[in-house]
C-alpha cells in the first residue's frame, strides 16, 4: 500500500512530493496530462529561453516561500524590466498615451528560461518511478483505514490503494471531475465550489520580435488597453536577454466565446493591437497563445461560466484547508491557501500546511521510544512531540470556534461574537496544552534558569507563533464567506480595530499559558531536586 498519493503534478504536488521524499516517506504523484507543471507552462525555444504562458512572476519582499524555494534549487532568476514610459491607449482611434516614470512590477522577478525550469528542478529530485503521467483521478473511497483512487489511464481503469491522499488540483475541478465515496459534507462541497480557478478562463499570449524596439523608445513595454475593442488588456515586457529573447507578453481582454468565435483569424487581431499600442508596423517572429479555458483540466465549467473573474481571492476559505476522511484526505493547491491564495507562493503555503499535518500526525501515531524519537535527547524528544501535538491543533482549534460562534448565533447573541468565540477556543486549547506537557519527561537537571524562567519555556511557545497565526486568517476567511455573519457586519468584515483587540485578548491568555508551562517545568526540576535528596 502506498504511503502518500498526490493528485496533481504543479508546483503544489510537485514541492509537497520533494520534501516528503525528502523526510523517506514514500510517495507517488499521479498527474493526468502528459507532461508536470499544470498552469506553469513555458513555451520553449531552442537556446534556453522561454516564454511563460502561466504564471510568470514571484515578489521575494511578499513571497518568501517561493522566493526560498527558487534560491534553494539554485535557479537563476533576474528583475522584471520596468524602466522607461508606460503607454495607455483609452480610445480605439487615437494614439496610446505615453506616461512617463510608473513602475508596475516593484520586486517582480522571473526565472530565466522560464518557470518550467523550476518544474524541471523540482522533477528530478523525484524517482523516476515515483512520477505517472497520464492518469486522470476518477474516484475516491474511504475505506477506513486507507483511500481507494480509481483512475482512468487511456488503457484500462488502474486502481491503487494509499493511506494518505493529497489532492493538489482546483477545488472546482475537483467537485466536477471525481466521485467522492462518501461524498463531502454540505459546508465543504460548497466551499469548494466557491473556490474561483485562478485565471482559468484567461488566456495569455507572448510574441517573439527580432529587437526589443519599444526599449528603443524608452518604453518599459508596459501598456494597457481600455476601450471597448481591446484584444490584449495588459501588455508587458516579456524578454529574456541572457537568452537572446526579446519578446512582449499579454493577458487577452476578449472572453473565452468571443475567442472561440475569432477562431483562426485571432492572432491577425493579437498582432494588430500590437501595432496600434506602440504605433509600429512591426511582425512578430512568433506568437505564443494559450487559451486556458480551452483546458478542460485547468477549467472548470462553472470557472467558464462566471469568466471576468480572475480568481484574485488571496484568502481561500478555511474549510478547505481541513483534513477529511479521518484525516487521510487532504486538500492542497494554491486555491486552499491561507495567503496569497491563486499564486505560486499560495501552493507552497498550502504545501507547508500538509507537510506540516503529515508530520504531526506521524509523531501522534508514533509510541513512546519510536525510531522518530529515538536518537534525540530526552528534552529535544519532548519538545519534538509537543511541536508535533501543536502542529496538528489548527483544524481542531477552528472548528472549536465555529462551534463556538454557531452556538452563539443560536442564542441570538449579538455582540462581540468573533471575540469571544476566538478567545474561548485559543484558552482551551492553551489548557489542553499544559496537560500534554505535563506528561513529557523532561530533563531538567541541566536545564538554565534566569529570572525565574527555563531555557525551555521559549522554545514551548514557539509552535503557538504558526498556529496563531493561521487561527486568525482562518477565521478572517471564514468570516469573509459566512452567509451567517452577513446581518452583522463588524463581525463579517473584522476591522483593524477589532482585529487589535481580539489579539489583546488572546496575548493574555497566552501570558497565562507561558507562566503555567515554565511553572509546570520548574516544578519538575524541584521534584527530580527532591527525589535526588531522598536517595
């Protein structure tokens, strides 16, 4: 039986199955294209080059786990170019307006040869045989204490058995492709149908030229189009100098029928805006183009049908982001994130989030004295099974607080309901805490004390920092999408204000928590103290 399944081969299920293969876990991704990488795509050229037809951009200063990830894997990565006039062109028969010193792509950087090389990278630290291409997930069923996948391979139906399953594609997709046995409870289902494909009924287009004229002129490349006719909405310098590619890039302004009806006659129509945008009579060596909507593995027919959406939600909601199926059933993909939600550095948060659980629940299922323990000291061992215990309290502390605030709402409550609901759930939690600490066996002889505090207690309340931290943007989510909380908006949309003072709140039962824990400790020093005098 296989230890870890993961359905998807994008960054998310790609990453996720690096570090778990990484840890010794074994893993297998299957994925249903014939090739990795899901919405990365780059158009290759013959020199090294190539031009993104997917994502293309990371922001280091915002996105420090994509922006770790590129440094790790030693991919060489430059600034996207933003110097020079940006144009606007607001009517279809004038020429574009030509604004002068406004940058567009603060921190923004690219990856020379494209992202696929991060695809590429992250690929070949797998085992061949840990990476099947051409399998479609058609089903799932939990059968207690394993997962049944069945796929359709193109050949005949494959079944296989695993005790964990990733699924790391678009939560839509997901609801509309797969069978689930049992199927999901009313809250998730529609959470996942809440859940917009980022850019999935977008499409992108890249032109090749043989110089980069607009440079020329002292253009940055960047233009918009506005007016009613426009093909391409956003223009941006998309080359490549190192590999000797000058190229602009674009995001289509017409919507997916529209682009259905222009058939072969569209890239008469790309190449025009081009030409009135920069006022030159210029013919691309190549055009790029990707339909994404066209991609019935990518676009979902409800992504299809809701088209002007972009997916821009950077907060997913949190429900998507429980474990199912007694947790053997995960939900990765950048769509379930906490942050940055629709990016790259959303799939590797959602990966962080899973890695994470994984782990937690390996140390939970581990006796005392497993192998996973073994060669550390006795207190590194304890710390390691308390981090592990607190890693895997997320779902569990939010789902205390919805329970919490529903109860609340039940009984008409009107006031301070985030707050309390919040708070009631962190001091819970908090206690729970202390009782597992008090079964660790500590080593304290050795242990410093300054001021009354062990060397210990800071590295106690270091797991809080995480589970805090991801309590707070779930809640804020969830309170974002709750049809319930709509009637109260304070509690709908938190303010800064009231966001302040919940964080008060909770400081104090975390002061109270971090006295009670370094007073637990210091008490099993004076019993080993005492027990050592009574020998």
């Amino acid at each position: 039986m296989l230890d870890v399944a993961i359905i998807g081969g994008g960054l998310c299920g790609l990453a996720l199955a690096r570090k778990l293969h990484l840890r010794g876990r074994e893993v297998a991704i299957f994925e249903a294209r014939d090739r990795l990488g899901g919405r990365i795509l780059t158009a290759p050229r013959g020199d090294g080059g190539g031009l993104d037809l997917g994502p293309t951009w990371f922001w280091p200063k915002t996105q420090p786990l994509i922006a770790q990830l590129v440094k790790e894997l030693a991919l060489p990565d430059f600034a996207q170019h933003d110097e020079g006039a940006v144009l606007h062109l607001r009517e279809a028969e004038k020429s574009a307006e030509r604004i002068e010193d406004k940058r567009l792509y603060d921190d923004a950087r690219r990856l020379h040869g494209g992202m696929a090389i991060l695809v590429e990278a992250l690929a070949r630290a797998l085992p061949a045989s840990a990476v099947h291409l051409g399998h479609e997930l058609a089903s799932l069923r939990d059968c207690g204490d394993h997962v049944t996948l069945a796929f359709k391979t193109g050949e005949e139906p494959m079944e296989i058995a695993a005790r964990r399953v990733v699924l790391a594609l678009p939560p839509r997709l997901l609801r509309e492709t797969v069978r689930f046995t049992p199927p999901f409870d009313e809250a998730t289902d529609q959470a996942m149908l809440g859940a917009e494909t980022w850019m999935a009924a977008q499409a992108k287009v890249a032109m090749e030229y043989r110089d980069a004229f607009w440079r020329e002129q002292s253009l940055s490349g960047s233009a918009f189009v506005t007016h009613e006719q426009a093909v391409i909405g956003e223009i941006f310098d998309a080359c490549d100098l190192a590999a000797g590619l000058h190229a602009l890039g674009g995001f289509v302004a017409l919507d997916a029928d529209l682009r259905e009806a222009f058939g072969v006659g569209l890239p008469v129509l790309l190449e025009s805006q081009i030409c009135n945008v920069f006022a030159r009579n210029v013919e691309p060596l190549h055009i790029h183009y990707q339909d994404w909507a066209k991609e019935r593995l990518t676009c979902s027919a409800v992504d299809r049908a809701q088209q002007g959406g972009d997916g821009s939600h950077d907060v997913a909601n949190p429900l998507l982001r429980q474990a199912l199926w007694d947790k053997k059933l995960f939900l990765g993909g950048s769509e379930t994130a906490a942050r940055n939600a629709g990016y790259l550095e959303g799939a590797l948060d959602a990966v962080r989030r899973i890695e994470r659980a994984l782990a937690a629940l390996e140390a939970k299922k581990a006796p005392s004295g497993d192998a996973l323990f073994d060669d550390m000291p006795v207190n590194e061992a304890s710390l390691a099974r308390f981090s592990a215990w607190v890693d895997a309290r997320t779902d569990e502390v939010f789902e205390n607080y919805r329970r919490r605030l529903n109860r609340a709402l039940a009984s008409q409550e009107r006031d301070n309901l985030t707050q309390a609901a919040v708070l009631g759930a962190m001091e819970e939690v908090f206690q729970q805490a202390l009782s597992v600490l008090a079964t660790l066996p500590f080593d304290m002889d050795d242990v410093v004390i300054e001021r009354g505090r062990t060397a210990l207690t800071p590295r106690i309340q270091k797991p809080f920092g995480d589970l805090l931290q991801s309590i707070m943007d779930d809640v804020v989510a969830f309170n974002q999408t709750s049809c319930a909380l709509s009637n109260f908006p304070g509690e709908h949309k938190l303010s800064q204000d009231y966001t302040r003072v919940i964080m008060q709140d909770i400081a104090v039962a975390w002061r109270e928590f971090s006295l009670a824990a370094n007073g637990l400790l210091l008490a099993k020093r004076r019993e080993a103290q005492e027990q050592e005098m009574s020998r």
